[in-house]
C-alpha cells in the first residue's frame, strides 16, 4: 500500500491566487471562493448535519474545466471531493478547507433512440435523465427520487424501481468518459480498460471524475402502473407478514416497496384523514406496458393484502410523477441520519421488531423495505466491482429532524434499534449509503479483502498517489507489496 503526502484541507492565500492565476483562460465554469455570493449555497448538502466550508469550489461546466481543475490541483497537491449530486450521506462530496470539484453545471442529457443509448454529464440528477428519456418513450433504470446524482449513485451500483427487472444502474454503463489525476481523459468500456471498466460497476469516485456516462436504455411508458395500500399502525404487522410471504413468488416485472413512514404525505391519492398520519404503505409497480391486464391484477392483488385503510391503483407518468414522491419528504436542509442493511429473513419476530420501534419512534422518516432480486442477481458477483447481489430485500432507516439538539438521542436509537435486527441481518453494506460511523466497514462494502484488493491494484494503476481519497476510499495496492 502507498501513503500519500498530500493535503486534504486548508488552501493558504497564495495557493489560491495561484490556482484562480492557473485557471485563467482554462476554466469557463464558475470559481466560488468564501467570499463569493453563492457560497453558502454551493457548499450546502442534502444532510445538513454536515457543515464544511471548502476554500474553494470549482463549478464545471465541461470536461476541459473539469481537466484545468485536476491539473491547478495537482500542482499544489490538493485531494479534492467531487460534487455531483450532494446526496452521499455522510457528506463525501464536500471538502472541509480544501477544494471541491463540482460537477453541477454538467447535468445534460441526450438521447440516441435508435441506439437505445442514453448520454449524460458527470453532474446530472436523476429526473434530468427520466425527463429526457420519457420523451422517447425508454428508460433508464436507476434510483427512487429524481434529485439524487446519477454519478455518486452509479458508481457506488444504483438500485431503484427497475433493479427487479433490468438490474442496477451500473449493469447499464456502456462506457464512460474519465478524467484521471494526471489531467488526461479516457473513454472507458469493455473493451477499452476493461479492468476499469469493472471497477467502476460498484468502486466508487475512487479512480478519476466521470464526465459523461454512456449507458443501456429499454424501452418503457411513459406511463406506469402502480398500486398504494396505506395500513394504521394495528394494522402493520399483519400486512406486512403478509407481502413477506406473497414477494418471493412474484415475477421480476413487479416492484416493490414498503415505508413504515411516520406521517403519510399529502399525494394526490391520499385523502385529508390520512395526511400527516404513522401508516405503512405498501407501494407496488408494474414494470411492463400499463395497460397489461397481468399488471392490474398483481398490483391489485397485492394491495388487498391485511387489511389496508386505503388501496388505489393508479396509472402515472414515471418521470413527472412516480418518481417524484418522495422528493418532498427528503429535501436538502434537513438533518438526516440513515442505516441501512441487508436483511436475510423477513421474520415475524422481525416485523414485530421493526413495527414496535417505528410506532413510538419520535423523529420523522421512514423505514424502508426495498424488494430486490431478479435481475441484479443474473450478474456474477465477481463481474463488478459491486457486491452481495444475492439479498432479495434491503432495510433502510431513513430518519430526519431538525433540531442539533436531537442528534445524540435520534442516532443512538437508530443504531439500537439495527443492532435489535442483528439476527435478521446478513453480511454486506450499499457503499451508497455508508455512513460517517461506519467506516470500518469500507472493505466489507466493497465485497471482502479479495476484491478490495483487485480494486487497490486497479487504483495503483489509474491513482497511484490517491489523489481521488475524499471517498469511500480504496487505497493502491502495488504487485511489490
Ligand atoms: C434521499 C436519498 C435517496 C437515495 N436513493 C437512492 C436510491 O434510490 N438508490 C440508490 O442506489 N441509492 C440511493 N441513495 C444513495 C445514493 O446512491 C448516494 O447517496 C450517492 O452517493 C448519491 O450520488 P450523488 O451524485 O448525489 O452524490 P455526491 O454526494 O455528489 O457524491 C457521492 C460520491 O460520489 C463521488 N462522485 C460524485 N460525482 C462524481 C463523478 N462525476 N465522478 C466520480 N466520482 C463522483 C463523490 O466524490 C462522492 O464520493 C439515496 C440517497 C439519498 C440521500
């Protein structure tokens, strides 16, 4: 393994007149120094319990910006953290002193539909993708709200509402634009750098700044079919015992989804009695044509479940408004703290657990189940850099507030409460939602010591000096070592 000397945090005056002298006449995007307008927006996360101040962020507009910033960075030995979305948990994308390379002026999108390939900047969020590719009538399988980043989401795998049927946003990368630490761009895919190619299907920010990733299409919508069944706290357990039983059998153009949600949001399905209201909902998508009359019966056949005090089907545009629900409920700003596991078995000793915390838990949120399976798990496990495919269900705490007051209190109750789950967890974490006290466990992320070697060994090769390190990071491994 390789130290490395350089700095994280803390750009002195004149290395920064340095850096601007640098970029001038390189760098069209915008410099934002403390002083400048729109610092504290720019510096500004999805978790507002994080709270950096970068000396400089560096907003992109193309990939020669984002080349003449790796290069004025490299001279001064500055790690940066690269920003797409914002949305990484634990606030990776921000630098605390030193510099961060934002991506946000590189969120276009284009469509080649004869192709079926979908090109997108190194910053665009997932709604600007699912607003372009609706238009054409396709896809691109991805998360489950639009104001996610597409690069932190790829890179780390990608699981949404299409996993089931088309596997995770990385199984859909055909090849990808990377600046490396030593400012040069290379076209990454199968066939040109492969082993790269494989590392950045799960890896992370760890080997350079994607500028535009080239991914799969299929063909879908724009409308979709789903079913919504909303349940009062008695009600919960039963329901959910249930689904658990129903989900193994059904087919992979189902997917689906359950919130133990601490107060119902107004959607336009949702009469005035139940907003704001604990309910489960139970939320169940047909990934075919709307119109098929096997969707609108699976879907109303799995809303009928316990005994729910609300059931609708629907059929929605995807991209305007499925994919928008929840984008309410997790704006930037608020304090977040989230866990999430790989459950084994949805035991009714483990929904009496779960259902028992979320009915007095006092912060906002939710608990989700995320039905997985199918499709991701075609992929070998030694295919991608991406790990454990083989779970059918993913437990995620997603747990809000907005008093720093509350921080101590909400946080340990949500480790308490995983820690009461441990029988019913298995071995694995999403490295995408990793978060600030579980760094010990980057290389169980990455799928183990063996293939965290394999990525060290691709690291070595594309950054031998961890210029990339403001990350969930994979340290080189060189063949002397
Ligand atoms: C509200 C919410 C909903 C979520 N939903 C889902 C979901 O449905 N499915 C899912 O799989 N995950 C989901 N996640 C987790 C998500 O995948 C991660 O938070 C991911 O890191 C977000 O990507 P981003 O671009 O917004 O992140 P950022 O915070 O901007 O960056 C995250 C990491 O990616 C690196 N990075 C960013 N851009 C680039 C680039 N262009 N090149 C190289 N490295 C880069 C950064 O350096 C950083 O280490 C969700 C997270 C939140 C907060």
């Amino acid at each position: 393994m390789t130290s490395t000397p350089l700095t994280a945090t803390g750009i002195g005056d004149d290395v920064l007149t340095d850096l601007i002298d640098r970029l001038a006449g390189r760098f069209d995007g915008e410099i934002i120094t403390p002083d400048h307008p729109e610092y504290d927006t720019a510096r500004t996360l999805w978790n507002a319990m994080i709270d950096k101040r970068p000396g400089l962020i560096l907003r992109c507009t193309s990939t020669a910006d984002v080349v003449a910033a790796v290069n004025a960075a490299q001279v001064h030995g500055l790690a940066p953290a690269v920003r797409a979305g914002g949305h990484s948990v634990s606030g990776k994308a921000m630098s605390d002193g030193g510099l961060t390379i934002d991506l946000g002026g590189m969120r276009e999108v284009t469509v080649d539909a004869e192709r079926r390939l979908v090109h997108v900047g190194g910053g665009a969020r997932l709604g600007d993708v699912d607003a372009v590719t609706s238009q054409h009538g396709l896809i691109v399988p991805a998360g489950i709200m639009s104001e996610t980043g597409v690069p932190g989401l790829a890179l780390g795998g990608g699981i949404g509402w299409f996993s089931r049927k088309y596997g995770l946003t990385c199984d859909q990368f055909v090849s990808l634009e990377v600046v490396l630490a030593d400012g040069s761009v290379i076209e990454v895919s199968e066939e040109e750098h492969p082993e790269l190619f494989w590392a950045l299907k799960g890896g992370g920010g760890n080997f350079g700044i994607v500028t535009r990733f080239t991914f799969k299409a299929y063909e879908f919508g724009p409308m979709m079919r789903i079913g919504i069944s909303l349940y009062h706290p008695e009600d919960a357990a039963e329901a959910l015992r249930e689904y658990a039983a129903i989900v193994p059998t059904l087919s992979r153009s189902v997917g689906w989804h359950g919130a133990l949600k601490d107060g119902m949001p107004a959607l336009p399905f949702v009469p005035p009695d139940l907003v704001g209201k604990r309910v489960l909902m139970l939320f169940s998508m047909w990934l075919e044509d709307a119109e098929d009359p096997a969707g609108a019966e699976v879907v109303e056949r799995l809303g009928a479940v316990g005994k729910p005090c609300l059931q609708v089907t629907e059929v929605l545009p995807f991209a305007a408004k499925v994919q928008r629900f929840i984008d309410e409920e997790f704006a930037d700003g608020h304090r977040y703290y989230t866990k999430e596991a790989h459950v084994t078995d949805l035991a009714d000793e483990a929904i009496d657990t779960l259902v028992e915390f979320w009915k007095d838990m006092p912060m906002r949120g939710e608990v989700e189940l995320i039905g997985l399976g199918g499709a991701i798990g075609d992929v070998p496990e030694d295919a991608t850099a991406f790990s454990n495919r083989n779970y059918s269900l993913w437990l995620n705490f997603a747990m809000s507030w907005d008093d720093p007051a509350d921080d101590e209190d909400h946080i340990a109750r949500t480790r308490t409460i995983v820690g009461d789950l441990a029988p019913w967890i298995g071995k694995g974490i999403y490295v995408n939602m990793l978060n600030f006290d579980e760094m010990d466990r980057v290389v169980e992320a990455f799928g183990g010591p063996e293939k965290y070697a394999r990525l060290g060994r691709v690291k070595a090769r594309y950054d031998r000096e961890n210029f990339f390190r403001m990350n969930y990071n994979i340290l080189p491994v060189t063949d002397e070592e």
